[in-house]
C-alpha cells in the first residue's frame, strides 16, 4: 500500500501541473487583463466590463480625441503616458513573456509563496485563510447532513423496496434532485428569510454583528441559526444522489448468495442486514465522503455564497476572475486543485480503511 501511495503523491505533480499550464494558457487570450483594469479604472471607468460609473463621458472622450501617446495594445490606453503604461506592465509582471512568468510563478507557488492580490493589497494566503472557514463549513455541514440523513432512508427504502413507502420517497428524492440548488437558495430566502413572507432566519453573513459580546452558548446558536438557509440548500442535491445510491448498494448485496445462506440459517432479517450486509453495502457510500465533502466544497459555494452574501472562497473567487486579479485566480486553483488530488487519494484509502481485502497495488499490478 506504501508503494501505491508513494506513486499516487508522485502523480499529484504532472496532474496539477498539466492544470495551470492549461489554465494559464487560456487566461492569455481572454481580454481585460489587469492592466486593462488599472487603465480603466485610472479613466474612472469602474472596469473594462461596466459602464462608466462617474465621469465617464469625460474620459471616453479623451480617449476618443487624444491623438498619440498609450498602447494600442489595450482598450482605452490612447491618450495615456506610454511610461505609465510600462509601470503598470512592470508592476502587474508583464514586462516579462509568458513563459517566464509562468515558471516564476510555479517557483513561487512550490515555496508556498502565492503572491499579493493585484487589487486587494493583501497576500493570497492570507485571504484563502480569511475565507476558507465559511467554504468549510458550507462543505462539511451539507456533507455530514446528507449523509446521516440518506444512509438510513436510503436502507429503508431498500428493506421496503417496491412499497408504497418507496414509490413516494422516490418521487419526492426525483423533485429535490431536479429543483437546482441556488433555485431553491431563492426560495428559502423568498420564504424565511424576510423575502416576502416571514422573517424567520438572517438573510446574510455567517454571524450576527453582536456575535464578539455573545457567551459561548449564544455563538453556537447564532452561527448555527445564520448557517440553516445556506446548508438547506447545498444539501438538496447531495442528499437526493446519497440516498438512491445506498438503496442501490443494499439491494444489490441483499440478492446475493450469502445473504440466502445466513437467512436459510435462521438469522433474523435485522441480524443478516447490519451483520452481513451492511458493512459490505456501506463500502461505496462510506468511502466516497471524501470526494462528496470537495465536490460539495468547490461546486456549490459560488451560487451558495453569493446569494447568501457569505464572503467565502467561491465568492473570492469569482470576484478576482471578474477584475482578472490573478494572482488570486491561479493561487485558489493551485489550492483547490492539490487539495482535488489529496482528496482523491483519501479515497483511496477509505475504501482499504472500511474492507482491508482491498488492495489497490495488487490491482495495478
């Protein structure tokens, strides 16, 4: 198993690697870079996707009738100093070819050293750090809820397959499955949270404004109280998909040979469910909380975050694509990515954790 290990660390490199050169690749032909930020917003444009947000007439005619000077090579660079364009490329990095900047970059990145903000005067780490406490509990709440929630529906609706019981929790597992999550974000907030109906629940932030003054108590109800909304909604999908593949597994084992052998023996069916089948039923669901807790963390903490007005990772990061703040862009992905391939191979070794048989390097061999 050390060996399998060893080799799966190993493939972590060319795999993270062959992501960023992708990545960077394709941020290289996307216009709006961040010098076309600073020239806009030194125009008093806001950014080069907006309109202008304070007098912008002015400097769209400047633009228009100054004749000489800027960089063609950016949108509304004309009337500019050339050597205000040249710091600006210095400070931003590109001064120096793509390649260059690509190589210092993983340098800096394999040294732990993810760079400063473009926009935000603050260090990548420190913001990933700042953020990273709301994505996790956004992640690790939906998972754990989906999970003590779908496990035992999933082997009672296995034990009672084809049964009225069934037919309904299938139907009712088929609309939460179809219903999106920030859909059913807008709902909730419409609902409980002051929309248009009651005001049961806080509509944003992830504690109360008062939480520094609260006793211990008051701060576990008050974080838990603004978390319900946001969990409800991440754990629609999660719980839908859960829940079908437990029943699923139990059924499939429950028609095996040695299911038959231990009931013709006279074991009960409460015996020869969580005596026998159980633990071999439970291999792929238990197994697969790790890649369920990422999948949940990295694709539904956007739409989760922003709509909520939670300031977590999804959120951070789709306002740094948005002002092309790169060094935010390109040090989330590294992290998010490593911790994609880790992830993958705690996996791995859950599977050996909950049935020792398994053993991946015979497999491979």
């Amino acid at each position: 198993m050390g060996a399998y290990i060893l080799r799966r660390l190993l493939l972590i490199i060319p795999t993270l690697l062959g992501i960023m050169i992708i990545n960077f690749a394709l941020v290289q032909f996307v216009p709006g870079g961040p010098v076309e930020q600073a020239i806009a917003r030194a125009q008093g444009q806001g950014d080069v996707f907006g309109g202008f947000t304070g007098g912008g007439g002015d400097a769209a005619n400047m633009d228009q009738t100054a004749g000489g000077g800027g960089d063609e090579r950016y949108i509304g660079a004309r009337g500019l100093d050339p050597k205000f364009i040249a710091q600006l490329e210095k400070e931003y990095g590109f001064d120096k070819p793509p390649l260059q900047r690509f190589l210092d970059m993983m340098w800096n990145y394999m040294r732990l050293d993810f760079g400063q903000s473009f926009f935000r005067s603050e260090s990548v780490i420190n913001l990933v750090l700042e953020k990273m406490p709301v994505s996790i509990s956004l992640g690790l709440w939906s998972t754990l809820i989906a999970y003590l929630v779908s496990i035992p529906l999933g082997i009672r609706k296995a034990v009672r397959d084809g049964t009225p019981f069934d037919t309904w929790t299938s139907g009712a597992i088929i609309v939460a499955y179809a219903i999106p999550s920030y859909l059913f974000a807008i709902l909730l907030l419409v609902l409980f949270a002051g929309g248009s109906y009651w005001q049961f629940f806080p509509r944003a932030d992830l504690v109360s404004e008062n939480w520094d003054s609260l006793p211990l108590g008051g701060k576990i109800l008050d974080y838990f109280w603004h978390m319900v909304l946001p969990i409800t909604a991440m754990t629609i999908s999660a719980f839908a998909t859960l829940t079908l593949l437990t029943k699923n597994s139990f059924l499939d084992e429950i028609r095996k040979q040695y299911v038959m052998t231990a009931r013709a023996k006279g074991l009960s069916d409460r015996r020869v469910l969580y005596g026998h089948v159980f633990r071999n039923a439970m291999l792929i669901v238990i197994a697969g909380f790790p890649s369920v807790f990422i999948g949940v963390f990295f694709t539904g903490s956007l739409l989760i975050e922003t709509i909520f007005s939670l300031d977590g990772l999804g959120r951070m990061g789709f306002e740094a694509t948005l002002a092309r703040d790169y060094p935010i862009m390109f040090g989330t992905l590294f992290i998010m990515g490593m911790m994609g391939l880790v992830v993958g191979i705690l996996s791995d070794l859950m599977y050996v954790f909950v049935d020792p048989r398994i053993d991946f390097e015979k497999r491979e061999g």
